[in-house]
C-alpha cells in the first residue's frame, strides 16, 4: 500500500549491539562468540568484573538471557563461555562519529540521542535524495560498507513513531510506516513499545483492561488523565496513536571553528609553514563538515617569536565546506601579512557558520574538491591518522588563490600589531 505525501519524513536511526559490535570487529576472534562488555582494566591490564555491570551485549549472548545493565556475575551465570571486554568509550565514539557524519550527508537536521542512535528529519531532502524509504536504505548500505557496522531503521512522519519501527525488526530492520498508517500501525503493538511508558504506567493501564496502543489511544482522554496525571495522560494518549509533532533538534551550532599550533621550535620556512597551515585547514574543515556547516569567514591567526600576534580575516565570496578555501584563504592572508620573521604559532580558523544542506546549492562551493574532502573524511574516520591527505602541492598549484586575488574580497584586520 503508498502513502501520502511525506510533508514530514524522520529516520530514527539505531545502531545494532554497538559497543559489542565494535569489539567484535576489531578482535576477530570474539566474532560469532557471546561477547559481554562490562567491568573495566585495572593498572596491570587485569580485567575487573567484581560489581561490574553489563554495558552491552552480543546477540549471541542475549541467546542467553545476557541484558544491559545486569549484573556482570549474572550474566556469567547465565552464559559462562562469555567473553568479556572492558568498554572502551574512544573506540565507540569514534566509530559513532562516523556513522552520524554519513548521516549528515543526507540532512544536517540530526539528533544524536546517545553513540548508537540518532533522529534524522530528512524531509527537505527528498527533492536531493529520493523516497524516504531509500534514503535509509542507502545510509543504510553506506553505514555497512564505511564501518562494517549493522543498524536498524525506522522511518514515520513523527519521531515516536520511527523510533517505535526501528525496534521492531532489530537487528538489521528497516520498517517504514506510510502517511496515514501511524495509528493502525501501533495499534496492535504492546504498551512497552511506547518510548516514554514504563512500568508504572503500564500497570496502571492494565487495571484498566488497557494492554495494546490500539486500546490506549481508544481510551476517554479524561479517564487516561485522572488515572495518569493530566500532562502525562494526554502525551501518552497522543503518542499512542502516532500524534507526535515534537521537532527533530540539532545541538547548537557552534559561532566558530578553529585550531592553532604552538610550534616546538618557532618557524620561518615557507614550506614547513604551508604545510602546518594546510593540515590545520583540514582538520577545521573536517569539523565542519562533520557538523554539516558550511563557513563565510576565514581567520588566520600567527605569533611572533616576540609574541607579536596578528588575527586576520577574510570574507569568502561563497560559503565553503572545502579544506582548499579554506587552506587557500589562509595562505592568502598568510601571504599578506607575514614579515618572513619566524612564528611560534599558527592558527586557522572558520566562522558565520551556516547550515551546508539548507544553502543553495550555487551559493555554496560544492565541487570537487568538497566531494574529495567528504571522502578523505571518510578515510580518516576508518584509518585515523594514517589516511591519506591532500598533498601540499596539489592544494596550492590547483588553488592559484594569491594574497593579491583576495584584497577585493572583503578583507579586513581584527587586530593591529
Ligand atoms: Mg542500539
């Protein structure tokens, strides 16, 4: 059956078993085994588990009865072939920083809800992107492809309601619920499923006969009220029947962007400092695109051995994403101020940050060189510092982005010597 229009499209986003999933691939011998993480390494690299907790579970041993949040001696009671891991939140930030920048690929509008889950409205880009539908399935495929990693997908008009579809085909699902089928399609589902309803409220529900959402959201909401409390009445009687209009909210967008350097030795070599410009370029741009921004100012920053320090900025005719602009800006306004005399520091930084999706798309400098980053962003989330990186020579030949191009450009000083 089709639906109607997607005036509003949510993906709800669940990545599957995470933390047990990300030890599973980085030890081989752990695959296909019952993997408990929990406890933690003392000083001599021994793993602790007295008191310790479950923090996640394989599903090989939740075949066991092993659950989050259960005590680590249970669970070994349970399932004694176990085996356990101390959990190591770098690693799991690290592979959940790349998954929600392939989600940002498709729409900057994300909600990360913890390292394994995250809210996308994707409604504005369907003109871009296609259906719903294929837009978590391609996230889908990409997620897989870019970390080996498996999530399940929801995909509804309301938040409540993809988060509900996510969960219930795990692992690995994509449930989509058409415009119009929110309500029958919780309907027969049980009142745990309901984000928001605990135990308190579904033994209250149950005395009064209630055990499905299609029961609940029958109810008189002034019966629901007096037994549940007016506020929590009413949002769980709308949410039961898939009224959720609550917006998908992105944390705040930061007013700037930057990284500077502190040199251990203060330089003057033109080529040792184009070098520390571009890969501070680079790592500025790989947090915007991150965030999904696109900036309109670049600022350069530099100190003299005399700690002399001078900001300069620039306004880009365009906003950009790309770590050319940025690096070419830079070096730009390096070129034009620099005495030659050495420098202890180096700083590049980006602001007037904007939403890189909700621009147009020929106001913004989305070429080449922005789908190279996008790439190499990729890489350098997978490999860390081993990625491969633009060569200086490249990013300078290709550029032709002198000082002197750039003084009709808006340029001006932040700061006097
Ligand atoms: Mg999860």
């Amino acid at each position: 059956m089709t639906g109607g229009d997607w005036t509003r499209a949510i993906i709800h986003l669940d990545l599957d078993a995470f933390y047990a999933s990300v030890e599973q691939l980085r030890r081989p011998e752990l695959r296909g085994q019952p993997v408990i993480v929990g406890g933690w390494s003392d000083e001599s690299g021994r793993l602790q588990t007295a008191r310790g907790v479950v923090s996640a579970a394989s599903y090989e041993a939740r075949r066991w009865g092993v659950r989050s949040a259960m005590p680590l001696a249970t669970a070994l009671r349970l399932c004694p072939q176990a085996r356990v891991v101390p959990v190591d939140f770098g690693a799991y930030r690290a592979a959940s920083t790349q998954v929600f920048a392939l989600a940002r690929t498709y729409t900057p509008v994300v909600e990360p809800l913890s390292l394994d889950e995250a809210y996308l409205d994707v409604t504005a880009s369907q003109r871009r992107f296609g259906a719903p539908r294929s837009i978590a399935a391609e996230l889908r495929d990409r997620i897989l492809d870019t970390t080996r990693l498996h999530a399940s997908f929801g995909v509804a008009t309301a938040k409540v309601v993809a988060k509900v579809a996510s969960d219930l085909r795990k692992p690995r699902g994509l449930v989509v619920v058409e415009p119009g089928e929110e309500a029958a399609f919780l309907a027969p589902l049980a009142l745990r499923t309901l984000p928001g309803l605990g135990p308190a409220a579904e033994r209250a529900l149950q005395g009064l006969g209630v055990s499905t959402l299609g029961q609940l959201a029958a109810l008189p909401l002034d019966v629901l009220q007096r037994r549940l409390g007016q506020a929590a009445g009413r949002m769980l009687w709308e949410r039961a029947r898939g009224d959720d209009d609550s917006a998908v909210s992105v944390p705040g967008r930061p007013k700037s962007i930057s990284r500077e350097e502190t040199f251990a030795h203060d330089l003057d070599d033109d080529d040792a400092l184009n070098a520390r410009l571009q890969e501070l370029a680079a790592d500025v741009g790989r947090r915007l695109r991150q965030g999904g921004w696109c900036a309109r100012t670049v600022t350069l920053r530099m100190r003299y051995s005399d700690f002399t320090t001078l900001t300069r900025q620039l306004s880009l005719p365009a906003p950009t994403e790309a770590d050319l602009a940025i690096a070419g800006a830079a070096r730009g306004l390096l070129e034009n101020c620099w005495t030659g005399s050495p420098l202890r520091l180096l700083g590049v930084g980006v602001s007037g940050l904007e939403d890189a999706s909700q621009l147009d798309l020929f106001a913004r400098r989305v070429d080449r060189d922005t789908r190279v980053d996008h790439m190499l962003d990729q890489l350098h989330g997978r490999f860390g510092h081993s990625a491969p990186r633009r060569g200086a020579a490249t990013t300078l030949r290709d550029l032709d982005f002198r000082g002197d191009d750039l003084r009709g450009l808006g340029q001006h000083s932040a700061d006097e010597r």
